[in-house]
C-alpha cells in the first residue's frame, strides 16, 4: 500500500508560538509487524539520538495521535527542534533491521490547519 | 484538470579518475547526444578544475560516501556557477549508514562554504537496485528540501534546490543539444479591455490641446 506522498510546510510562526505539529506516516515493506503507539514514539526518539545525539533525543516531543491501521501520527515539537525533527525523521532508514521510511504530509503551528490537507483537492 | 503526462529523461554519469576519461565528453560522438543530463564525478583536484571550467556537462557530482581528498577553492567553482553548471549532492547513503551521513553533511558543508547556495540536491539512483528497498529510499520534496537546510542553505535555496536548480540543469542540458540558446515561452492569457487603457497620460493631453 503506498500512497501518494504529499507534504506540507507552512511559514515558520511567530517566535511566540511555541509548537509546531506535523502529520507524518511510515511505510514499511508489506508483511512487518506495525509498531504501537510507545513503539512509535520511541522511534523517533531514536532517530533524533542517532542524527542529532543526546541533545536531539532530549528534545521534548509528544504524539498527540496515532492510528496503527495506516501507521500515521500527529506529532508536537517546540518550534526552535522543528528542523531537527523533521531532518532526523528524514533521514532514519532501519527499524529491527528493515528498511522504512518516513513521509511528512503536513505540518502546521495549528492543529486545526491538519483536519484538511489543500494538496489532496483535486481541479475538476 | 489535465495533467501532463510524465517524461521519462536520461542522464548520464561519468566517473572520471583520471584526465583521458574525460576525452570521451570532448569529442562529439554520437553516443553522448542520446542523453539529456550528463553529469561527471571527478575524483581529483586537477580534474575537478577541469570539469568546472572546461568540460561541457551539466551536473558536477560531489561525493559523499568518502572524504573528500581535495578541498573545495573558489575559482574553480565561480566559473562553473557562471557557466551555469550545478554541483550534485545525494542523500541515499544518508538514509542507509551513520558514517556515510557524517561524510554527506560534512562535505554538503563545506561546499556551501564556497559556492553559497547555488547548489542542486537530487537523490541517489539506488532505485536500480533491489525491489524492497528502491522506492523507501526516496523521500517527498519537502523532506528533501528541509535536509538541505542541514546542508546549510537557507530556506530560499533549500526549496530552490529541488525545484527550480533542477529545471534550470533540464534546460542546460537541452541548450547543450543545441547550437546557441533555447528559448521557453509560456502561453499568458490576455485580457483584451487592457488595450483601450493604454494610451500614455501625456500623449492624451497632447491631442486634446
């Protein structure tokens, strides 16, 4: 099952927005076993230790959502750990020793702007 | 609304080590018209600087998957700037080994040192490779573009690195097929109650005295 990657990025928010979500799903090859939400969650913390060190897996992030079906997740981070996250979810290749890949659909400072992605309309 | 359909393109990569390789690019043989992009990855100083300032290509690769044995200068790469040739940077080996991700950002960054930002990032052709693993591999545009900021490029040039460097290197390739230039013209609807409007104020004064 792949879909079609289509991602998002709005213009960086005001110094005074403190978070910034995106919504990002995984792919894997078909036949592995999906992760579970604390699974998840420690996957990208992994990522952020392995491309950013100590200091990129102490950046705090939270999972606000995550559906096990499609494997797709709504994550929080602080504006100023945005590129970092973002990069480090980029760039992890294996999870137990398979290959993966992360897709960022869409990222916004508001978690309203995520219920509707403008990319998926479609001209008549 | 109609979509154009996708055009396949070829590009070929040549791995120069030393400078008779590079004859086969000097020479018009009919082999090297068949292709749309020619790129060439120079292992060496010398040939580095031969590749920016006189080899006819479109795409100078850099390479990431070892340190580099040379380091960058300037002149060189202010010719192939103004030549309009664009370096390569890719980022498969990024996604696959931590060693090779160490190597990838330290000379994406060393080259932005020099040429500030008028650099194209494109991924690996490791699509070639294996079923499973070929298409995990690439990753969105955006994804792409905000690696480049790692790179460090701003925002600007991150965005222009997967857009519109790689159009302008298509177009370079196609001038190179042709003898002088190639010129792109896009259809712009016009508005025709425009044309009664433009009479210059000052003509207007002079026919009404």
């Amino acid at each position: 099952r792949r879909a079609a990657p289509r991602a998002g990025r709005e213009p960086p928010p005001a110094a005074r927005e403190p978070a910034l979500r995106s919504a990002s799903r995984r792919e894997l090859p078909d036949g592995a076993a999906r992760p579970s939400a604390a699974l998840f969650k420690q996957l990208v913390v992994t990522a952020l230790r392995e491309l950013h060190g100590e200091v990129g897996a102490a950046l705090p992030v939270d999972v606000l959502t995550y559906e096990e079906k499609t494997m797709s997740a709504i994550l929080r981070v602080i504006s100023s750990g945005f590129v970092k996250l973002w990069s480090a979810l980029t760039l992890l290749g294996f999870y137990q020793n398979r290959r993966c890949a992360f897709r960022v659909l869409q990222t916004s400072p508001f978690l309203l702007a995520l219920s509707g992605n403008s990319r998926e309309l479609v001209l008549d | 609304g109609t979509s154009k359909q996708i055009k396949v393109l070829n590009r070929l990569t040549l791995v120069v080590s030393d400078p008779s390789h590079c004859n086969l690019l000097r020479s018009t043989s009919t082999n090297i018209r068949l292709y749309d992009i020619i790129a060439v990855f120079p292992k060496t100083e010398k040939l580095f600087h031969i590749a920016c300032t006189t080899l006819d290509v479109d795409l100078v690769c850099i390479n990431v998957t070892e340190k580099l044995p040379f380091y960058f200068r300037r002149p060189p790469v202010n010719v192939a700037i103004d030549r309009g040739i664009y370096f390569e940077l890719i980022y498969a080996p990024a996604i696959k080994d931590s060693t090779m991700r160490r190597y990838t950002i330290s000379n994406a960054i060393s080259l932005m040192q020099i040429c500030k930002g008028k650099v194209s990032s494109r991924r690996g052709n490791q699509v070639v490779n294996s079923n499973a693993s070929g298409p995990l591999e690439l990753r969105g545009p955006y994804d792409v573009a905000n690696l480049a900021l790692l790179f460090g490029m701003s925002e600007r040039d991150a965005k222009a690195a997967v857009s519109t460097n790689c159009r302008a290197t298509l177009l370079h390739g196609e001038t190179r097929k042709s003898a002088c230039g190639v010129v792109y013209t896009v259809k712009k609807p016009r508005k025709v109650e425009e044309e009664e409007t433009t009479v210059p104020a000052c003509k207007k004064a002079k026919t009404q005295a």
